[in-house]
C-alpha cells in the first residue's frame, strides 16, 4: 500500500510539472531562509558555549550615577581585583584584571605582525581553559614570560614550538614565550585573543602603581565563582566593593559606584544595562530573525495548502472513486500526507542546495562564518523534525479537507468548489500578504533612518581627512618635526594629533568645578585633547569667543565648550570663565563652539571639553588632504615620513569617513537581512497566488469561452479573474499599516535622532503590494483572456 | 435473501419545502437476481442505487443487508460490510488516471488489504479472465470506451462481491461494446453474482430476470 502511495505521489508530480514547481519552489524556498536562520539562532545561542566555565565566569561591571544619569560599564579601576580576592575571595575561584584587547606590535627575530591580545593576571588560563600546546597553563607566572596562540606563533616562528623563543612587544622590552595555546574558537568573546602578556610587567613597565588610582577606569576585571557559589549572591556580596574603599566626600563617592557581576552566558545577547540593572540586548534580534524565520516557513507552508486544495476539483473524483472502491477515509488522510511528505523532502532537499549557494552572501551579511554541519548528529535530528513538522503543516489540512469529499456528491458532478474551503483559502492569501507589506514597511522605515542618519549634519569637515594611529613615542617625541615634514606636500592642508577621534570621542572626565556648580552635581564630559590646528582642521564654527592660537602661551590652560556643555554647566557668560579640573589646574574658557555630532549619529550630543594638549595622550595623528588632490601621492609622502622615523611600524592609515561609516554597519546588516526577508516573503506569496490564479483561470476555463463567444472584452475577464486577489491584497494592506506603524514605531523609539515615520512609506508599501500582486495575477488572467473561446468550449 | 429496502424514504429541504427523492420504496433483492432499474430522467434511479450501494443514507425506513440492520451501523462497519460484498460499476467508468490498468485492478484488494502473491494472482486472473493482459500496462486515457468499461467491471469483480451496482455501464458505449458487457453481466450472473444495473434500454433491461420501475421516486 505505502509503495502504492509513493508511485501515486510521484506520478502526480510529474503529471502536473507546473503546479509541482510551484509548490516545490515555493517550499523549498522557505526551508532554505529557516534553515538559515535557524543556523544563524542556532550560532548566536552557542556564543562563548565552548568555555568550559561558561557557568562560572563573569565581568565585573560598575555602575555609576552622573548628574542623573545612570551608566554600566566594563570598566574597572586596577585596585578593584585585589579587593575582591582579599575581602570577598570565598566567593571567587579567580579574579583577574585584564586591560583590554588591543593590537600590539609583537616582533620575533626575523618577523614583526600586529596581533590582538591583552595584559592579565595569570588565573586567566585556567579560567578560559585555554588548550596549551607548548608550556603550561602556568605560563604567566613570570611576569617576563608572554604566551602566545597558535597562529601567533606559527607566524612569528613558523612553528608552535616556540618555548624559550623572546619577542618584542610593542616598544618594550623582551618577554619570553612560556607557552603557546590553541587559538580560541570563533564563537566566542575571546576569539581575536592572539597573545596573552602578563599584567604585572605592564604595571610596572607604566608605572601604574604611582600613577592610577580608584579613578581610573581604564582596566576590565573577570572573575570565576568557586564551586557552589551563586553567581547573583557573589553579585550582590559585592556591590559596595569599591565605594567601601573610596573617601565619602570624594567626587568618585558621590557617583555612587555599584559593581556587580555579569555572567559569561549573558555577555553575547543580554549586554544592555538600563538603570544598573541588566535587561536585554541583542536576544531581540534573535527573537525577531527567529519569529521571521517560523514566519517564513509557515507563508511557504500556506502556499502548499492553497495549491493543494485549489487542486481540489482536480483530486475529488479520485477521492470519490477511491471511497467507492473501499478505501477508509484515514487511508485518504495517509495517502495525501504521504504525498505531501515527499514532497516536503523533495522540497527539503532542494532547500540545502540553496542554502550552499547562498551561505556565502548570508555570511557576508551578517558577518559569520555559518555552513551546514552535515556531520553534526543533532543537525539530521532536527532536519527529520523540521520535515515532519512541515509535512504536519502544510500536509494536514489538504488530506483531511480533500479525504473529507462525499463519493456520490463528486461522482454525480454536483460537488460545488464554492464550499467551505474558499473563505480559508482567502484568509490565509490575506495573512501572506499582511506579511509581506508589513515587511516591506519595516524595510523602507529601516533605510529611511539610516538615510536620514547617514545625512544628518556633523557640525564639524571629514572631507579628505584621515588618521594614523600613534604606537610608538618617537612619533610623539618628533612630532612638531613630523608635522613639518607632512605640510611640505602641496597636497596635504593641514596637520593635528589627538587622543581621540573626532568621530567618536569616547574619553569621559569628570572632577570639575567651576562657579556656580551645585556640590551635589556629579558631572561628566566628553573631553577632546589635541593639538593646535585640530578645530581649525576639522573647521569647527566658533560661536563666542576664539579657538586655541599659538600667540597665546596660556592657551595650555584653556577650554573650548561645545553649546551643549555650555549650558550643561549652566554658564551665563561662558567666555573668560574658569574650571578647575582636579589637580591638572585652572582653565580659562576661550570659546564655544557649535554642536557636532562626535559620537554615535544617533544619539544626542553630550556635553564636551575641547583643550590643549602635546602629551602621552594623544593616540591619533589627523592629516587633512587638500580637496581636489589626490589622496594617492599624498598618502606616498606622509607614508615616506612615518617610515623615515618609525621604521618597525607597518604604516597604516584609515580615513575618518571610513571609520565613521562603522556606525551603520550594523543598522546596515539589519537592513539588508530584514529587506531580503522581505523579498522573499513577497516571492513566496506572489508563487501563491501564481499558482492559485493559474488553477482558477484553468478551472473557469470553460466559462471564460462561454462569456468570449457571448461578446465579452479581454478587459472585462481581467477584471474578473483579477478583482478577487486585489481586494485580498488590499484587505492585507489595511492589516498590514497599523500592525507595521507599531513595531516600526517602536524600533525607532531607539534612536534618539530618527526620522519621522512619514505616510509614504505606508503608501509605498502598498504600492509594492498590489503592484506585484496586479502584475503576478495578470499574467495569468491575461493569458486566459485572450486565449480562442473555441479552444475552451472544446476541450470539455 | 440479499437484501430488502422497506419503506424507505429519502428527501431534501429546499427553500422550506421538502422535495422527496425516493418514497415509500420496498424491495427485496435474492441471491443471484439479475435486476434491472428503469424510469425517466430524474426520477431516482441512481438515487436508489446509491442507496442500495450504502453510498449514500436515506431519512426514513429500514434497509437489511444479510441479517444485518444498515440504517443501525456505525459508519465503520457499514463500509467494511460495503467493502465486502459491493462492487460497483459506473457509466463514466471512472477508473484512477494516474494508475495503470493493472494498479486500478490492485486497488481494492489493496484496500482490502490481500497480501501480496495472493494479490498478484487475483488480478493477473482477472487480467487473463477479461482478454486484457496486453493491456495491463496501459493507462485510462489510453484506452477505448469500451475497454475502460471492461477494466471497470473487472475491478468491481476482483475482490469476489457478492452484488454488483452497475449506474448504466454501457450509457457511453456503442451497441457492440454494449452487448459485449451485457454478455458479460449474464455469465456473472450464471456464476451466482447479483446484479442490479440502471438502464434506458429495453433490450439491456431485458438481459435481467426482473425490472423495477421508478417514477418521481415512487415504485410503479
Ligand atoms: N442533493 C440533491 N438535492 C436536490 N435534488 C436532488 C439531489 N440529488 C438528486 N436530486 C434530484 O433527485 C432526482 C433524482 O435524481 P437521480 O440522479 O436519482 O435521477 P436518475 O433517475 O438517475 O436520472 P438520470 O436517468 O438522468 O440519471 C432528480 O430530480 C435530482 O434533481
Ligand atoms: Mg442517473
């Protein structure tokens, strides 16, 4: 019986190529976008899974309170490990304090390469559990010793046998290679981690000891619970942990610090803090792939349904004969799921192949290195689910609807198609098509704020400007020489250094006092250190007052505000004003200038501190290309200058409307997933109503000769066989307006500078909608119109 | 005694008023009649035969097949009944297109779940016994009006009914193909087999042993 059933399945296929493409195509189509998604779910879930002490492991975050504003970070003072291992140790296995992960210089002999990697106390190997090749987890003992990864040694000596090699760090002195260590998975939050130095040497090596203090939140701080302990009672055991330490009338008390623990498995999806407390973060967007990716499925699932029972005239006289010849009705059932099943795993494997063929663009996308893990047991697990499941799906209601045929009824002729089916089979067209205009929505809206953020106004030039980072301190020492030597080009126009990027500045100060500042105000600013020419460069608007000039010495004590400090600070008359700013001294304010957007495009401006500065701070050195010249000979010249007096240092420069492009690479991403989803949606609803105009211009074959013979234009039967499928597709367009209005209106609450969600996205969205749906159905009614009235009428 | 229909009824409400399909019918149908059922169009023939074939149900009345009360059955057993002793026989023929000859004929001892060999050897007899074995291979649509019909009464015959249900077999046929099934029905009939055929024809009707008469549903 079953072998009969599969010979009626196939043969069934075959019969009918056009609906099988249709209904194969359509499927397979969305197997392929679940099964990505779901790789890419299944990859987001796996973050930093590979750790052996994924249970155990948690970042100290610090909360503080500015002026009323509430703020977790990752950043820790260097004093606050000890504390935690000497007052609170029974709750931790392993404290460490790490700088963060930086590129570094490393040179062997022979070899220099620039790799990632971090400053940390030696219970970071067994915490991370690294894999040691060479050497022993104990490697960083030493604090002249460093360890290195796999790939870090096999590139500086061509082998992992690199025990009791010493190589260059940076500028500094040599480290001995104590051990070499499997490079960490991808995965994972550690992955760029190609060398491991040893904290202590970095202390020393900077001075550290004398020179930071509970302040300086500059270091990150992980911890690994001893067993037994609960990661939320360590957490709340040391809340206090650095306040406790700190002077009650200190600026840094009245911040208010909080620390407390995030675990290891909330690190990837679970990284946004409100108000201190941890809430959420990117898990939405596994959630809204996730909900996109079942969404997918189910649309594919509908079109199977509507093409099967749409087939249903079709079958019901095979239903009628084959009741007749003695069949049960749970045998019909068996019968359409089993061909419904075949044609799932058809379907199913057509859906790999397309996954291998657009792997590589999803991965570009969405920046992983997914593939099918064809050798992954729990992958053909869940494949046979995801098969049964679909067939579930899609099979169940045809069988039941088809098997559910009276014999004599479809025998004698009188089965009437208008009955029960077609109200469902509308309402599921409808609901494709809800979703696929809300999707269209989310696009448009999507891009729309990107558009409106890429375009919002900067208040400051990046044209033609570009940075090289400053790794070592010849640079800085030479630096007026180097400055020289850069503007003897024709083509550069000016030269400045900084310590961070006007792009994004990052660096964040407080203990400052100035008149009238309430002694509750626990301020912070955004501070900008630079050179001279800097406001010039990036042509800053001076609002009041002037900028930094070299005509006057005592400049080196000098602000620059931007508006938003101004009136932060509550400054009547801000020129000539002074800030104290701790024991740096007492700065006149030179000048205001005009708001720019130096941060994120899409948040709001924050207060910012612009002042002199020719010191270890600077990071950055900014070169301005002169508009109209080439960047090409300007870029040989500088490159000339940085190898004549930093010769080690592969020269590498980026330009600041690159690094200001990183800002929408992720909005960027979203986009583009979210738009080919959406693409895919409209493919998969306009197969549907394809298959479903195809099957009603076929079935009213008949009819359309009648009325043809009768004097009907090929107008008048357009309208008839389309004006059903608009009207469904413009009932999905009344759903789809305010279902898209409040998710898109939600995710642009995000953004603190955002575009309006206009009309016209609406209307377009619309426009799209019914202009596939009118040009899809068309082809069909248009083909029925004008086909011979005498071919029809004969064929009955 | 085959079976026996007493009183029974059969009707629909249309627009608030009841149209009667079959009225007061009684029948009493022996083992190894060969019955022939006329009437004008429209007057309920293959209603009756519907009926009879369980295929459809009726409103009032009682209908014994073999001892056992069918008004009185759970759908189940009505259709294991059904399978057991009814073939039926169409005037469309209505054989599965997507099957061959030879997997039309399979189907009902398929459903009736005969195993395999025993299978094969019921329908290669059956092939043998209606001059069809060369054609065993070929599809519906391949076939002559005629020869369909001949695979459509071999498949009513192969699983051993006891009453074939036949709503004018031979109404798409030409006069010989016609007479070639008649022939047919007589030789199963001599075999033991009952036989209750619809016909307009007067010379079909007059290969059965006894003709019923319908008029708007009524016996005459
Ligand atoms: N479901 C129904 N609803 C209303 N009337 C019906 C229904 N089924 C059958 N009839 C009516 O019952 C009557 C008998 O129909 P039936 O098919 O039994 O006629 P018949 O004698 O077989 O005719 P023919 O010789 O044309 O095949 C007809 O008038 C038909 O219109
Ligand atoms: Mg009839």
């Amino acid at each position: 019986m079953f072998k009969n059933y599969l010979k009626i399945a196939f043969r069934n296929l075959f019969k009918r190529k056009g609906h099988s493409f249709l209904n194969i195509g359509g499927l397979s189509i969305g197997m392929a976008t679940t099964i990505l998604i779901g790789m890419w779910v299944y990859d987001e879930l796996s973050y930093n899974k590979d750790f052996e002490n994924y249970n155990e492991i948690a970042q100290v975050m610090q909360t503080q309170t500015f002026n009323g504003e509430i703020k977790t970070e990752s950043n820790q003072p260097m004093q606050l490990a000890p504390v935690l291992r000497n007052d609170y140790g029974d709750y931790f296995k392993h404290v460490v304090t790490s700088t963060f992960t930086f590129d570094m210089l490393l040179t062997a002999v022979e070899n220099k390469i620039s790799y990632s990697g971090f400053f940390s106390e030696p219970g970071v190997t067994e915490m991370l559990s690294l894999k040691m090749l060479q050497g022993t987890r104990d490697g960083l003992q030493d604090p002249s010793s460093i360890l290195l990864s796999k790939t870090a040694a096999l590139s500086l000596f061509g082998t992992v046998d690199a025990v009791g090699e010493t190589i260059k760090v940076g500028s500094a002195s040599n480290l001995l290679v104590s051990g070499v260590y499997e490079d960490l998975p991808e995965n994972n939050s550690f992955s760029n981690l190609k060398f491991i130095a040893p904290w202590e040497f970095l202390k020393k090596n900077q001075d550290y000891e004398n020179r930071v203090g509970w302040g300086n939140n500059w270091f990150q701080t992980f911890v690994q619970i001893q067993d037994g302990v609960n990661m939320s009672v360590a957490s709340a055991a040391i809340k206090n942990s650095k306040l406790e330490n700190l002077d009650a009338e200190s600026g840094m008390a009245k911040q208010k610090p909080v620390i407390q623990l995030h675990p290891m498995a909330k690190w990837h999806l679970y990284s946004r803090f409100e108000n201190g407390i941890n809430t959420g973060g990117t898990i939405d967007r596994v959630w809204l792939l996730g909900i996109i990716g079942v969404i997918i499925l189910l649309l594919a699932c509908i079109n199977f349904m509507n093409l099967n029972t749409a087939q249903s005239v079709k079958r019901a006289k095979e239903v009628g004969i084959r009741k007749t010849i003695g069949s049960v009705k749970y045998q019909l059932i068996f019968q359409f799921m089993i061909e419904s099943f075949v044609v799932v795993c058809i379907a199913f494997t057509v859906s790999l192949v397309l996954v291998i063929l657009a792997q590589s663009t999803f991965n570009e996308v969405t920046n992983k290195s997914l593939s099918i893990p064809w050798s992954s047991y729990n992958f053909w697990i869940v494949s046979v689910l995801f098969i049964a499941i679909t067939s579930l799906i899609s099979g169940s209601y045809p069988s039941f609807y088809l098997s559910s045929f009276k014999p004599i009824k479809v025998l004698k002729g009188t089965f009437n198609r208008k009955e029960g089916v077609v109200p469902l089979r509308k309402v599921l067209v409808v609901f494709q098509f809800a979703i696929s205009t809300t999707l269209i929505i989310g696009t448009i809206t999507i891009y729309r704020q990107m558009n409106y953020v890429q375009n919002r106004p900067l208040g400051y030039n990046k044209e033609g400007m570009l940075y090289v980072p400053i790794t070592t301190k010849d640079i800085l020492e030479r630096f007026e020489t180097v400055r020289e030597e850069i503007l003897r080009s024709q083509d550069i126009a000016n030269v400045a250094a900084s310590d961070v990027l006007v792009t994004g500045t990052f660096t964040t100060n407080s203990g400052f006092d100035w008149k009238g500042k309430d002694p509750d105000f626990a301020e912070e600013f955004n501070t900008l250190r630079a050179t001279h020419d800097f406001g010039e460069m990036i042509n800053w608007e001076i609002k009041e007052g002037r900028g930094f000039s070299r005509e006057y010495k005592s400049d080196s004590l000098a602000f620059v505000l931007n508006e938003t400090a101004v009136a932060y600070m509550g400054l009547k008359n801000p020129i000539g004003e002074y800030v104290q700013w701790g024991d740096s001294g007492k700065f006149k304010v030179i000048g205001v200038v005009k708001d720019m957007v130096t941060r994120s495009p899409y948040s709001a401006v924050k207060p910012t501190i612009f002042t002199l500065h020719y010191g270890r701070f600077l990071n950055f050195i900014n070169i301005k290309v002169k508009p109209n010249r080439s960047p090409k000979e300007a870029l040989s010249h500088i490159e000339g200058i940085f190898k004549k007096y930093n010769p080690e240092r592969t020269f590498s420069y980026t330009f600041l409307d690159e690094e200001y492009q990183q800002y929408f690479t992720g909005e960027a991403r979203m986009g583009k997933l979210i738009s080919f989803f959406a693409i895919l949606a409209i493919l998969i609803s306009c197969l549907g109503i394809f298959g479903l105009s195809a099957f009603i211009a076929e079935q009213r074959f008949k009819e359309i000769g009648i009325r043809k013979v009768l004097g009907a234009s090929v107008y008048s039967i357009w309208k008839l066989l389309s004006k059903d499928f608009l009207l469904l597709v413009m009932i999905s367009c009344i759903i789809a307006i305010p279902v898209g209005y409040y998710y898109m209106n939600e995710w642009i609450q995000d953004f603190n500078y955002r575009a309006t969600l206009s009309w016209w996205i609406f209307a377009a969205a619309v426009f799209g909608s019914l202009l596939t749906t009118f040009l899809t159905i068309s082809v069909q009614s248009i083909k029925a119109a004008i086909a011979k009235p005498v071919k029809s009428l004969r064929t009955e | 005694m085959l079976l026996q229909l007493n009183n029974i009824f059969k009707w629909v409400n249309s627009g608030g008023q009841r149209i009667f399909l079959l009225k007061d019918i009684n029948l009493q149908v022996e083992e190894g009649e060969f019955i022939s059922i006329m009437g004008p169009s429209g007057s309920g023939k293959s209603t009756l035969l519907n009926v009879i074939g369980m295929l459809d149900g009726f409103d009032e009345g009682e209908y014994n097949f073999l001892d056992e009360s069918v008004h009185n059955l759970k759908e189940k057993l009505r259709s294991n009944l059904y399978k057991e002793y009814i073939g039926f026989v169409f005037q469309s023929y209505h054989l599965l297109d997507e099957l061959t000859v030879q997997e039309n004929l399979e189907m009902p001892l398929l459903y009736k779940k005969v195993k395999g060999a025993e299978r094969k050897a019921m329908v290669a007899d059956m092939l043998d016994r209606f001059n069809i074995v060369g054609k065993k291979d070929l599809f519906p649509a391949q076939l002559s009006g005629g020869q369909q019909q001949l695979v459509g009464v071999a498949r009513a015959l192969i699983a051993n009914p006891k009453l074939i249900l036949a709503d004018e077999p031979t109404g798409n046929l030409n006069s010989q193909q016609s007479e070639e099934i008649m022939e047919l029905f007589k030789q199963l009939n001599t075999e033991g087999v009952t036989i209750i055929q619809v016909t307009h024809s007067e010379k079909n009707a007059a290969y059965g042993s006894r003709i019923v008469n319908l008029l708007d549903g009524r016996m005459i």
